[in-house]
C-alpha cells in the first residue's frame, strides 16, 4: 500500500472499497434539495463506511510504472479493528493488524517484524476532511458516472498551492465504498491509482481469515517493543520545525525504532489534516556545529523522501506530497530553543 499512500499516517497511505449490493443509482428526484450530500458529507460517509464495515476485496495498486494487485480483508467486532493487507503477486508480502499490533511478513527479507501502533490506527487510509483541510483544498463533485456496473459520485480534492496532492475519489452511491481512487499532481497527471474489482462485505469475518499464508520457519522475527508514538517522550535534545508550509502543525512528536536498528531515533509528523510527513531525526558522524555534509532527494511510489544532515544529525522527511515540500520541512527541522515553530511560506 502505500505499499503504503497513508495511509500516511502516518503509510501515508490510501485504498478501499466497492459494494456488492444493487447500485441504488441516483437521489430520488422526490428529495428536497437540502437532503442531497454535499461533497464533504460524501468524503465523511466515506470514511465512516470504511472504519465500520466488514469487507474482503482484492484491487490493483498502480504506482511508479507497475501494477500490484492486493487482498485486504477488515473487519470490526466488538469495537476492534483487524485486518490483513496481501501481496498476490510481487514480493508476497503480508500485513496484519491486531488491535494495536502489527506484524509484518517479508518473505524477501525472510524477516517478521513486529511492532505497535497507536490503537484504532488502520494500515490504510483515506482522505478525512475538517475545517483546516477545506483552507486549503477546493472538494467538488465533478461527475456521477458508473464504476464496475456502479453508480459513483465522483470527488475532487484539488490544493490551493504547491504544497500537496489532489485527489480523485469514486464513491459508491449505495454503500459510501470508494471504487477508485487517484493521487494526482499539479498538472491533474495521476501518481498512483487503486481500482477494486471483486468485494464481499460479509456480517462476520472468522478469526482464521487474519492467520498468515507466509511460512515462517527459519526467518528471522524482530520486535519493536516501543509504546505508540504519542506515548514515547524523546530523549536529549527536543525537535520541531522553525517554519512550516501553509496549513502543516506538528501532529505527533516521540521516539520509533526503526528496522534493524536498536536505538531509537527522534519521530515528528506533520500534517495539514490531509497530507502528512513523517521526519526521522539521527544521530549522524557528522562533527556537531558544521554545515550540511549530505543531502539527498529521491521518489519511492507516490512518497518523496529528503535527508539532509546538519550539526551532527541526519534529517530525513518522507510523505506522499509534492519533493519541495518535504524538503522544506526536513531543512527547517532544528533543536527547539533558538526559535519557536510557526506556519509561514518561505
């Protein structure tokens, strides 16, 4: 998903779902006009259809010039959320999600991973909009039009600046489910696209659906005992950003052990309540008090990724939006104390 847009929130990154039920088509022409959605009300029944149902689809996953196709399966009981995202072809790679648990299952690599998340969270994600997110994104419906044999509202989410993504949403008119979506740039190009083929939306998932196809004997297993994000006071120095671009806040702040390391490096989020950018702080060999010695930039998927090192530190900031803006987050990302954090373009 994203692999990884959210989701992301965070993987960042970015998928879902259909409907298998009757296309309901269009509003009855009967409904006083104050009870058709607007675009915004399309975007929330959305995401509440996508955190409240039970479904189990499979859907291509377009990105960088190739095709992956995917089966996730989710299912919420008893107010917990589980689910399991599947590579059928390609690297054969697993994720399943357990309450706050996490493991991933890398055939590859022969490795297992296994961390925790903040509870709820989801292994995708979809645009949710508030306040701040309508500041900087017009949301129209653009088209209704049929997906799969389906009555579709089709949305836009398109940035008011250079700073992020537009999106492109297919909407079920019946069931909320998005058949299709899009991340597109600033010219409308699309960066990456999700297509659903085949759902069913069963009324119980057992437990054996979220047991894994990977046989793990002779890999390696590795644990990220860290707690949630949010819960995990960095240690040394604190970080934050001097300036931001328009509309981004510091969502997250704390500590997250990354693959194959043990220590823990420094992990900031930022957000405009659409778009996120995760910034990894490490210690680098880079003597403290010199200038930048290293910068690299580069594109995996739909994410930009920007390391810069200064004053001993390795700074590197990942997110699915546009290359200059994680760039101008990671540049900006200092030791708090010499200057307070605040919005502002550069």
């Amino acid at each position: 998903m994203r692999t990884a847009r959210r989701a992301s929130e965070p993987l960042k990154a970015l998928l879902l779902a259909w409907g298998v039920s009757a296309a309901s088509g269009a509003l009855a022409a009967a409904d006083p006009p104050a009870s058709i959605p607007t675009p915004v009300q399309w975007l929330e029944r959305m995401n509440q259809a996508l955190t409240t149902r039970n479904y189990d689809g499979t859907f291509s996953h377009w990105h960088g010039g190739t095709v992956e196709t995917l089966r996730i399966i989710h299912r919420m009981q008893d107010g917990h959320v589980a689910e399991r995202l599947v590579s059928l072809d390609g690297s054969g790679r697993e994720f399943i999600l357990r309450g706050s648990s996490l493991t991933c299952y890398l055939p590859d690599k022969r490795t297992v991973l296994v961390e925790e998340r903040p509870a709820r969270a989801s292994l995708v994600a979809f645009p949710a909009v508030s306040a701040q997110t309508a500041s900087f994104y017009d949301i129209r419906e653009v088209a209704r039009m049929r997906v799969n044999r389906r009555a579709t509202h089709v949305i836009s989410i398109e940035p008011r600046d250079e700073y992020r993504y537009g999106y492109r949403l297919w909407i079920d008119d019946s069931t909320a489910m998005p058949l299709k979506t899009q991340l597109c740039d600033a010219g409308g190009h699309v960066i990456e696209q999700r297509v659903f083929g085949n759902l069913t939306m069963p009324a119980h998932i057992p437990d054996a659906a979220f047991r894994p196809d990977v046989p793990t004997e002779g890999f390696q297993w590795l644990r990220n005992d860290a707690a949630p994000l949010n819960a995990v006071e960095p240690a040394g120095a604190v970080w934050s950003a001097l300036r931001l671009p328009p509309g981004f806040r510091m969502l997250l702040r704390g500590a997250q052990t990354l693959p194959g390391s043990a220590t823990p490096v420094d992990h900031l989020v930022f957000s405009d309540g659409l778009a996120s950018v995760s910034v990894f702080v490490e210690t680098h060999a880079a003597t403290p008090g010199t200038e930048v010695t290293e910068v690299r930039a580069a594109r995996v998927g739909s994410a930009s990724a920007f390391s810069t090192v200064v004053d001993g530190h390795k700074i590197t900031a990942v997110g699915e939006v546009p290359p200059d803006t994680v760039r101008f987050i990671a540049t900006q990302v200092k030791a708090e104390g010499s200057a307070s954090p605040a919005s502002a373009r550069p």
